[in-house]
C-alpha cells in the first residue's frame, strides 16, 4: 500500500494522489550578455597572440635552459680553491723573482772575483803569490773536469768557452776525482755526469 494519508471519512475511498516533492527550478536564468563588439572581438584575438607568443617564448627559453645543462662546464670552484690558487701563483712568482735574483747576485759576484786562491775580498787569506787559481777540479767517474771556484762557487764545464783558459792555469788545490764508471753509451753519461743549470 502505497504512503498515503490515513484514511479519511470515506474508507472505501482510497487516495491515489501521490505527494511528490515539489520540484524546485533550479536552472537559473541564462545570463544575458551584451553582443559582443568587433573591438571586443579583435581584443580577445590580440590577448590570445600574445599569450601565444608568451607561451612560445617561454618554450623557447626552456628549450636554451635545457641545452645550456647539457652543456659541459668547468666545475664551480669554492672560495677556498680560488684563494688556494691565488696563493699558489703568488708564491710561484715570488719564487722565480727570488731565484732570478739569486742568479744575478751569484753572476754580480762572477763578475768581480779574480778566482784566483787568496783573493777573498771579504776573507783574510793572502792572495796567492804564484797566481794560482781558487777553481776546486772534480774529476767525475765518466772522466770530466769540472771546476768550482772556492770563492765564488763559478762552476766551469767543459763547454763554458772560459773553460781552457782556466783549465790550463795551475789550481791552488789538487784534483779531486770520483771513481771510475764503465758506461756503454759514453755520450749519454757525459751529458748526464754534469749538472747544469736551467
Ligand atoms: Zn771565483
């Protein structure tokens, strides 16, 4: 039986009217907007070109980005690397500039010595009457003479052209020599018996 009401005066009578839930319109009025102009047409198709052009432009800036990660870079150096680095090339320079002077104070002091035994001038020796030299002779163990003055620590090699000249003077001391090496290549172990400065 279907809800309906209780029954009424009329028994027999049975009610067929059904209450159904009003039904509410909800659908609201559709909201009438004013015909859009030509302007207004024109202005919606210039805001849409640009958004396209933003849009496009974006992409394009994106597509840099990527390519510029794909890129190889040279590794981002810290603070303290970069400082190390200074400090590393200002040692080097300091170190050539101390040992550029160093040459040319030991080339001063080549200059003005007589290298001849004796003639120290800051010593408190006699110069040697017989003017023999102060040059110390080495001979090394592949058989070269090498010459060192006792004053002022000239070294002279065989193929210094003051090399004969001293050579041939007589030397205040004796010569001192290292034994003897056989070598197979004579050339070779002459070049390498000296050392030479770079
Ligand atoms: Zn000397």
């Amino acid at each position: 039986m279907p809800a309906g009401r209780p029954p009424k005066n009329k028994p027999e009578e049975i009610s067929t009217a059904v209450e159904t839930p009003e039904v509410v319109e909800t659908q609201a009025e559709p909201e009438v907007l004013p015909p859009l102009t030509q302007t207004d047409l024109l202005t919606i198709i210039a805001s849409m070109q640009k958004q396209l052009v933003a849009s496009q432009s974006a992409t394009a800036q994106l597509a840099a980005a990527i390519k510029d990660l794909a890129t190889p870079k040279a590794p981002i150096k810290s603070r303290k690397q970069i400082a190390d680095e200074e400090n590393e090339k200002l040692f080097q320079d300091r170190q050539i500039a101390l040992e550029r002077t160093k040459k040319a104070n030991d080339n001063y002091l080549h200059s003005i010595c007589e290298h001849i035994a004796g003639s120290n001038k800051i010593g408190e020796g006699f110069k040697d009457l017989q003017g023999r030299t102060s040059y110390q002779w080495h001979r090394n163990d592949v058989g070269v003479e090498i010459g060192v003055c006792s004053i002022c620590q000239d070294v002279l090699l065989p193929d210094n052209p003051r090399y004969m000249e001293w050579r041939r003077k007589p030397a205040f001391g004796k010569m001192s020599t290292a034994g003897q090496r056989t070598v197979m290549n004579f050339a070779d172990a002459l070049e390498k018996s000296v050392l030479r400065d770079s």
